[in-house]
C-alpha cells in the first residue's frame, strides 16, 4: 500500500475508531445512576451548571409553587435557577459577623471562632460539610449537594438579616433614642457572644441537615441540640422538605426566636479583684413553649411564621411543602380563604384568643 492511500484512508479509520468509542462510552454513562440518592425513574435532569463566579452558585428563590406559577406533584428547578453568593469560605459554614455600636457613631463588629452555623447533608456521625474545590458552588440540580448549597443560601440570607435588625435597634435604643425607660435590649452582646446560640460563654454551632429521614416527614429545630432538621423519606424520594424555602426560614425562626429568648441570660456586677464591670453568660438556656402547642409554643409558632412573612412577604406558608404532604399551607391573615369555613368573618372573632388557641 503506498504512502498515499495510507495518508487518505487513515483519518476515516480514525473517525470509526473514536466513534466505536464515543458510543461505548454513552452507554456505560446511562447505566449510571451517580452518586447522590436520587430517585432512579425520576425524569427530570440534574444539569451540570456551568461556573457561576467566585463564591457563586445556582439556586432557586422560592418554591416550585411561586416560581412556576402552579402546584406540581414534583419540584422543577430547570429553568428557574438564579446565580447567587454562596460564601467565600471552603466549606458551608458562616462564623457570623455582628456589628455592636458603642455610641452613635463607632462600632466595633465581631465575628465568633467557631463557626456558629454549618449545613450537613444528614445526621450521619461521619457526614462532613461539603467542600468546594473550586471557589465555586455550582452543583449538578436535584442532587444532596444541590439541596445543600441552597439550605445554605436561604438560611444565610434571614441570619444575616437577623443580625443585621440586632444590630440595628440595639443602636436606635441605647444611643438614638430619647426614651428614659430602662431598654430590655441589653447593652453588650460581644462579652456573652449572645447575638447567636451560647451557653455559659460557650458559642454552639447550630447543625442544619438538609436531608433528615424521618419516617413522619417533618421538619423541626431541637433547642436542647441545636440542630435544624428537614425532612424526606423514602416513600417519595424526590421531595425534600427544604425544597421549600419558607419552611427553612419558618424553622429558622424557631432559632432565632432562642437567641432572643435568651439574651438577658446573664449576670453582671463589678469583679471585686479588678474592679471592673462584667457580664457573663449562665450555664443554662431558655426555650419558648414546652410541648409544640402549649400557649407559648402557639406563640413559637406565630414568631417562626413571621420569620417567613419578613423574608418572601407572602401570608402563607408552605404552598409547596405543605400541599406535599396533604396539608392546607397555613395562612397568616386573619382573611385568608384558606381559613376553615368554621371560622368566623366577624371583626374581633376571627382567630379571637383564646378560642382559637389550638387552631
């Protein structure tokens, strides 16, 4: 054979031979289910996203329900994914810088050491936080990772405002307002680190496991762990509790109605080796409500859900969650239509205290 017919033969050889590969190569690929639990019939795509940017990733702002405009037995994120900051740190975890006014017009701002929230996938004793390589945070959509990154984002996004509202009225009242009445706010959070979840000094990391199996799915945050808790099973292994937003911002109140409830924890005096002024922190902590609907924790219940409300400004809650799980999403306004029939119209009986107590 010459030269020539070997030169002009050889690239079609070639072609064949990669393209004998590329197919084996796709078939081996279908036969793959990955490596996150996901539901093998499930017909919708896990896309690869491409590189958001530094610190970025693709999430999705609402629930199924808001952003597609409809209910669905299934969450469809394809075409509703924003870019968003995540976090700049290698790992899902915040450490939560508070800013403390000192007077009108210098502050000093505080971060703890401990990171003071971290997102896990489960409450398996050997699940590590997820771990960005890359700077990036873009993950293939409906897999644990996915799931993860966005219980962080929601979570970040309503601690952050919290903080910020912290900080915010412990300036107007100790130093803008005119009021001589002695301020339930207390003076200093930087000494006791109580602007977040202490105990005697000691900051705790609230847990939040984006994907708990519960065998009733739920989703609840424990004050006496302090971990935050979203349910799935798998009787329907494509829904997540954390597939809805204002669930995670609901249980996020329940936290941070903790944090508030126990800032006043504390002693103060003057020390009498250096005569100077102290405060620290108790070696307990308080909760709001004992059991879930005791009349404290129907007021639990009531702040978590304005938690909600301040975040995506809805008189509801759960419209995708909720209707998952056969139940009517709850509403805030005492006009909703989603209220029972039994209820009444009239001003001044609707929801009226205490008739309506265990509603």
């Amino acid at each position: 054979m010459s030269e020539r017919i070997r030169q002009t033969h050889s690239p079609k050889l070639l072609k064949g031979v990669l393209a004998l590969l590329l197919g084996t190569l796709l078939l081996f690929l279908a036969g793959c289910r990955g490596v996150t639990e996901v539901d093998p019939v499930n017909t919708k795509s896990r896309k690869t996203q491409v590189f958001a940017g530094t610190g970025e990733g693709y999430v999705y702002l609402d629930n199924p329900t808001v952003l597609n405009g409809s209910f669905s037995s299934r969450a469809n994120f394809d075409d509703v994914l924003s870019a968003r900051f995540i976090t700049d740190k290698a790992y899902l975890q915040s450490d939560c810088p508070f800013t403390l006014y000192t007077s009108s017009s210098f502050s000093t701002t505080d971060e703890l050491d401990d990171e003071c929230f971290l997102v896990l996938n489960d409450d398996d004793p050997l699940t590590s936080a997820l771990f960005s390589e890359n700077g990036s945070w873009a993950q293939p959509t409906y897999s644990d990772e996915f799931y993860q990154v966005n219980t962080f984002y929601h979570f970040n996004q309503i601690a952050e405002r919290f903080l910020d509202a912290l900080s915010f009225s412990h300036k107007s009242v100790h130093f803008d307002s005119t009021l001589e009445i002695p301020p339930a706010t207390k003076y200093n959070f930087l000494d006791t680190q109580s602007y977040w979840l202490t105990q005697d000094g000691v900051t705790n990391t609230l847990q939040i496991y984006s994907k708990c199996y519960l065998e009733s799915l739920n989703a609840f945050f424990s004050p006496a762990l302090n971990i935050l808790c979203f349910g799935w099973n798998d009787q329907d292994e494509d829904f997540f509790i954390v597939q809805d937003p204002s669930v995670i911002y609901h249980e996020a109140g329940h936290a941070m109605v903790k944090i508030m409830m126990n800032q006043r924890n504390i002693e103060s005096g003057i020390d009498p080796l250096s005569a100077s002024f102290y405060y620290s922190s108790l070696p307990y902590s308080s909760e709001l409500g004992y059991l879930s609907y005791d009349e404290a924790g129907a007021i639990n219940e009531g702040i978590a859900d304005y938690f909600s409300y301040m975040m995506n400004g809805r008189f509801q809650i759960g419209e995708y969650a909720f209707r998952k799980l056969d139940i009517v999403p709850r509403p805030f306004n005492d006009d909703n239509s989603l209220h029972t029939a039994d209820v009444s119209s009239n001003t001044g009986e609707r929801l009226s205290y205490p008739h309506f107590l265990q509603y």
